[in-house]
C-alpha cells in the first residue's frame, strides 16, 4: 500500500473516532445537517449514511468528491435562515480568517432548538505537529513532488491551472510551463524550511495560544453561543502523521490519557 493510501486509511480512522463522539449530540433523527468545510465530502457521506440530510459547502470542494458539496464564498452561506438542526466543522474553523462573520452566518442558518458542533485541534497537536516536523520532513517532501508532479485535487486550483493554459503567450492551450513548475518548486521549498502555521492565527510558535479551551470558549460566548459541552476527543495525533497507522487507535487513546487529546469537541446552542 502506497504511503498516500496509508494516509488516507489513517486520517479516515481518526475522524471516525472524532465523528462517533459527535454523532451523539445530534438530538433528532433525521436531523438536516449543514457540514462546513466539508472538503471531499468525507464526513458528509458518512453523516448522511445514518440516515441524516446532509448540504456540505467548502470554498474549494475536491475533484472526485465523495458527496456532492457546494462551493461558496468563504463568508456568505447559502442557505436561508434557520435552515439546520446541526452545522458541523472538522478542523476548519482555525482556517477561517473573519471567523467572527462565520459565527454570525452560523447562528443564521441555524434553528433555534439546533446545535453547532465544532471540532478543532488542542495546543498539545500543535506542540506535537512542530516536534514531528523535521523527523518528518522527507515524507512531507515526497508528498510535496507528489503533488508538483501529480496536479491538484481542488477544483479552484484545477480552474487556475486552466487559466493559466488558456494564457499561453502563442494562443494555445498546453500544460503548465516548466517556468510555472520552478516558481512552484520555489515556494514550497521556502516553506518546507521550517514547520508552517496551521491556521489563521499567530504563527508557528504563539498558534497554541489560540488552540486553547479558553480562547475558543471566549470566542463562542463573544459571538452569541452558549456553550453545552466540551469533550476532548481522546486520542493523540499530529498533522505530520509521523508514525501514522503504525501506532494503533487504542494505543492514541491510552497516551492521551496521559499527554492530553490532539482536539477538542464544542457543543454550541444560539444565545436567546
């Protein structure tokens, strides 16, 4: 098995465990579901194979999605108020930079008797994902010439690669110029010098501040959500997936107990 399929076989087994804590917060069945971020459509598939109706957005959906999800704008949601009983995020509110207008469309959307679920990463992955970085790095290198050589799996960058064909200075449509590839080849390797930041906020060393519980407890409240309940997710990963599905599940849920979990799950109402 190739070492992007045991990524995948790994990813799928972790967010399978995140997603079963989640699942029980869901108060009706069927419940309509909105997943943000929804990526390949992964979970909304999953979701929606209980029984569930599930609308799944990203602001890049992948080619070869599992489920079909909508593009939108990253701000606006497309979708009338009240519409959902659940809206759903998996590692993507960190990702989100007017977040405080996401919450805004969040409670928009949602019914007043909903629930919004959030599952985000604890300081302890990041701590782990920068500890990992170097020992890591040549898998992360061969990932990065499997993706200059291999193209994309977005459909936004699909459509600026086509673009850029389209540009050709004879006229013509061709593939990528090798100018293209360098300036590519370039960037990333400025990146691979030192572990990036995750998400929007901080950088690479002050990202764990707000990876905190307080800050995002502080950051719901501040946006008009009551917190229901907090749950760590129990199991222990980085975003290197160093040692990925060599180390087993049960063994990541034993030291969590004792290093603490690499995410954490919000359980949300709407203030009154």
């Amino acid at each position: 098995m190739g070492d992007l399929d045991r990524y995948a076989r790994h990813t799928r087994v972790l967010r399978e465990e995140e997603l079963g804590k989640v699942m029980r917060h869901f108060k009706c069945n069927p419940s309509r579901v909105l997943e943000i971020g929804a990526g390949n459509g992964w979970h909304a598939q999953l979701i929606s194979a209980l029984g569930h109706y599930v609308e799944a957005i990203d602001t890049a959906p992948w080619l070869g999605s599992v489920y079909p999800v909508h593009a939108y704008d990253g701000v606006n949601i497309p979708f009338s108020d009240g519409s959902f009983d659940v809206v759903f995020s998996s590692s993507v509110l960190e990702h989100i930079a007017d977040l405080c207008k996401t919450e805004r469309e969040i409670a928009r959307v949602l019914d007043d008797t909903g629930v919004a679920i959030h599952i985000v990463p604890t300081p302890v992955w990041r701590i782990l994902t920068t500890l990992t970085y170097y020992p890591a790095l040549p898998w992360i290198t061969a990932g990065v010439f499997r993706q200059l050589r291999g193209g994309t799996n977005r459909v936004s960058d699909a459509a600026q690669n086509q673009d850029i064909q389209e540009r050709s200075p004879d006229g013509s449509q061709s593939t990528p110029s090798k100018a293209i590839s360098l300036k590519r080849l370039l960037k990333w390797a400025c990146t691979l010098a030192v572990s990036p930041r995750h998400g929007e906020r901080g950088n690479r060393i002050t990202e764990a501040w707000y990876f905190r519980k307080k800050w995002w407890e502080c950051h719901f409240i501040e946006n008009g959500f009551d917190i229901i309940s907090i749950e760590d997710s129990g199991i222990l990963y980085g975003g290197n997936i160093l040692f990925g599905d060599i180390i087993p599940i049960r063994v990541r849920r034993y030291i969590a107990r004792i290093f603490g979990s690499s995410s954490r799950i919000f359980i949300l109402k709407k203030q009154r």
